[in-house]
C-alpha cells in the first residue's frame, strides 16, 4: 500500500517508523523541512521537500497513492483531506477539532474513497473503547471519558510538561465542548466541570475539553443519559491556565500564549499517557458500571526513546491503517473511530501498544 505522510514532526517520524519497519507500506514523508526529512534519512522510506501551505503543491504530492496520513498541525486538517480527495486518496488525520472533522464529513459525502479523521488517542482510543463498553449494556445511563498525557515527574508551578503540540493543546482549552446532559446534546465550557479523582495512590484533576468525544455524541445521541470527554491534569493545573486564558485575556492572543509556553515549559520525553473509562448501565435488571484503566509508560530505549504521546498516537492511527488495508473497515465514506472493533485494535501489530500497557487495578 502506498502511503504519503504529510508531517516529520515527533509524532509523524514515529508514524514513518511503524510503518516503514513492518514490511506492507511504501512510505513517503512529505514536510517543508529538510531538516525535518533528514532525520528519516535511515529508514527504507522516501522523503519529499513540498511547501504543505500550497495547494497546488500538495496535490500534486499526493497523486498516485493509495493514502494519505495527515500529521500536520489541526488547522491545516481540511486542506489536507480537500487534497486528497482531489488526488483520490483514502484520508486519515489525528484532529481534535470539532469544526475541521464536520468539514471532513462534508468532503466524504459520495467521494469514492475513505475519510477517517481523529486516529489519534483522544479523540481516537478512547472513543473505541467508550463504544466498546457501551455496546454490553441494554441500557445506557452515563458514559465518562477521561484522558491526561502528563509528565512522569512535574516539577513547574504548572505541573505539566509539553509533551505534544502546542496548538493542539491551546485549541482545547479555548473551544467549546459537546456533551450530552440529560439526554440532550449541549455544548459546555472548557476548563469548567471540574473534578477529582485518584489512581494507584496519585491524585488527579480533571476538566472539560474540546474535542475528544470525537464522533460519539451523534452516535449515542438518544442512547445516553451523560456523556461527557475530559482532560486529566494534576491538581492546580487548570486554576493557573484559567488565570492566563481568563483573566489575562490570552484566549484572545493564544499566539501570545503558545510562544510563552513554548519558551518557559519545557517539552518532555518522559511522560505518561493516562486512559479512564467508566460506563454505567442496566445490565439484566441491575444497574452496574463497567471500567477501563490504563497507563502508558515511555519507552526509555537509548537508540530510540520515545515518549507515551508518541507511542499512542501513533499506534492509534497506525492500527486504524493497517485494518482499513486488512478491509476491517469500510472502504468509502466517513469513517467513525467507534465503528472499530475494540479486540481487532487490541489484537493489531501497532494497536498492541495499548494492549501491552499496565491495566490500573485500584480507583479511587
């Protein structure tokens, strides 16, 4: 299968890696940095210089291949599946955005090849596995998913550290997020609904974000009393990121913003990818909860190391490849995550990344 990746970022160059490494793909990477590009220079894969901002020069990139993979910052998710669609590409991205995916939807409307955007953890995993619980109930009441890639050892007033793309992140904080209150489908605030919780003995915050629930509102909707996506931080986290996008008015200036965090936080290589599920239901007359815990460690290998964000969105997307090619997915149209069999991703060569991390046992 021939497959064009557009973006040689941290996750794009792990994405190039799986793919090139297991044998059924030929790979090419397509950045606007040749700098970028080299470090790939060791693996049996292509590399192409294309300004990904032009149109014109993107398509033509993208002619006479079988798929692309979009790992480019989210707004430029809409250019890239208009591009592809226009070479007759099947489409895979890694977006959180609301606006880009409804977008993307629109473009899969009769097209003749396959749109699955969200590919990456959340959206993306997590959406698979509230799906796959949901389906053991016969009736649904709540379902709450709960996501935080954290760094494994805080030491700022933020108690965070970048771990993945600051305009990924930012784009959560400040945009609205879809729930389903009371049956009824409702958008709600970012950093608002705060909680706590804890997992083996640590203690967690967390907080409405935009984004990851993914597809799932409109395929619950009717089916659900509660569901709702949030982002897992440590404690205070969301009070000071308040204060810089509230009182500060940053959310009006978020490129103000990304340079601040870019230049006082430091990015990190060792982190943590927390996934929480908790799903509730009638089950045979009694209302019982199901729930799934996992905790994704980085890979601290000296050749290769490879955080827990880069470990997880890239198998996301990977795995979500390999079954389209295996044709465990439809072959046209918009493609939801939750149409994804949980065991098919679980039992998939990239998808065993999730399947190989430590389950929490104790929640508290």
């Amino acid at each position: 299968m021939r497959i064009t990746l557009l973006g040689a970022g941290h996750i794009g160059q792990t994405i190039a890696r799986l793919l090139a490494a297991s044998g059924d793909y030929e790979v090419c990477v397509v950045d606007r940095s040749a700098a970028a590009l080299q470090r790939l220079a060791p693996l049996a894969l292509t590399t192409r210089v294309v300004d990904t901002g032009d149109g014109a020069a993107l398509s033509a990139a993208l002619l006479g291949q079988d798929a692309v993979i979009n790992a480019l910052p989210y707004h430029l998710a809409t250019f890239a599946a208009t591009a592809a669609r226009d070479a007759g590409c099947h489409y895979f991205d890694l977006t959180e955005d609301v606006a880009a995916t409804r977008e993307i939807k629109r473009l899969a409307e009769g097209a003749a090849t396959a749109f699955m955007p969200q590919c990456g953890l959340a959206p993306g995993f997590i959406g698979i596995v509230a799906h796959h619980l949901a389906q053991g109930f016969e009736r649904l009441v709540d379902v709450k998913m709960r996501v935080g890639a954290l760094p494994a050892f805080p030491t700022n007033a933020l108690k965070y550290n970048l771990t993945w793309s600051v305009d990924g992140l930012i784009n959560e904080y400040v945009h609205p997020c879809e729930a389903i209150r009371d049956g009824q489908s409702i958008e709600v605030l970012p950093l608002e609904g705060l909680e706590h919780f804890s997992l083996d003995g640590t203690e967690y915050e967390a907080f409405n974000t935009s984004g990851g629930l993914g597809t799932l509102c409109e395929t619950l909707a009717g089916r659900v009393r509660t569901l709702d996506y949030k982002s897992v931080r440590y404690p205070g986290h969301r009070e000071l990121m308040k204060m810089l996008l509230e009182d500060l008015k940053l959310s009006q200036d978020t490129e103000t913003l990304k340079d601040v965090l870019r230049r006082a936080i430091p990015s990190t290589m060792q982190d943590v990818v927390l996934v929480f599920v908790t799903v509730s239901g009638e089950r045979g007359g009694a209302l019982v909860q199901e729930v799934f815990a996992r905790k994704i460690f980085a890979d601290r290998d000296e050749a290769n190391p490879l955080s827990a964000i880069q470990i997880t969105t890239a198998a996301g997307v990977c795995a979500a490849v390999d079954l389209f090619r295996e044709g465990r997915l439809p072959q046209r149209g918009f493609i939801r995550q939750e149409q994804v069999a949980l065991p098919d991703f679980l039992a998939n060569r990239f998808g065993a990344a999730y399947r190989q991390s430590r389950q929490v046992e104790s929640i508290g």
